[in-house]
C-alpha cells in the first residue's frame, strides 16, 4: 500500500511537471536579418520595425553602418532573436545624425534620411513573410 502511493505521488508529479512547462506564451519565431538601402545604398543608421498581423509581439532591427540589421522581439522583458512567425507590415525609420551638430544646428526633429511614408505601416507599403528559419529580408527603398 505504501509503495502504491509513492508510486501514484511521483506519476502525478511528473505530470505537473510535464504541464507546468506547457503553458509557455512565447511565440515561435523565426530568425531575420537583412539589408536596408535607399537609391541603391546602404542606409547607415535607423531602426526595421515588424508588426504582425494578428496579436503577436512586433519586432525591431537596429539598422548598423552597412544597412544590415537583425531583428528581436521582447518577450517578458527579454530580447529573443527572430520575429514571429507569419505575414508583417514593415515600417522604417531612419533620420539624420545629429550628434556632432551644436545645439543651435538642430532642428526640433532631425530631419529623416529616407521619405516619411517609410515611417508608418500603414503607408509604407511594405510586408515581410516570416518563416521558421533563417530568413534574408532586404528592403531597396526608393
């Protein structure tokens, strides 16, 4: 008798277990990088904005000094590499530097490097497709 309900007391242990890990609300994703130009060159700094279609977690890429950027998605305050996987609206945003200006050479708003209809997903015109792998996504604005 004493055996049987150690035996019981560990199956259903281990079944929580096996439940608790079950409820996780981490989206899969699928891992994106790219490279972002404007009239054939390289934008050098800026941010590529995913928003999914559906009510996932968007996802941003940092644009670098060669256009390239790869995206992240936080998820419970972590950066998780990738973006969710399915169709998105793009938006990006690029503006000029203004670190080495005076104070008095800068404008309220930096003025942007690329046209403002990049700036909104509703205007940019611009989708991604993420699938659960590895994928090149490059954006050639004009």
């Amino acid at each position: 008798m004493f055996s049987k309900n150690i035996v019981t007391g560990l199956f259903l242990a281990s079944l929580l277990s096996g439940l608790i890990g079950c409820g996780s609300d981490i989206p899969p994703l699928g891992k994106v990088e790219g490279v972002v130009t404007y009239n054939g060159k390289a934008l050098k700094n800026g941010n590529v904005i995913f928003q999914p279609v559906g009510n996932l977690p968007s996802a941003v890429g940092i644009i670098d000094a060669n256009g390239k950027y790869i995206m992240k998605t936080r998820i419970n305050d972590v950066d998780r590499e990738g973006a969710p996987i399915g169709e998105h609206r793009v938006m990006i945003v690029s503006i000029q530097e203004v670190r080495n200006r005076l104070p008095e050479d800068r404008s309220p708003l930096p003025p942007p490097n690329i046209p403002t209809k990049y700036n909104d997903v509703s205007e940019s015109g611009l989708t991604a497709k993420v699938e659960g792998k590895l994928n090149t996504i490059n954006f050639d604005l004009k």
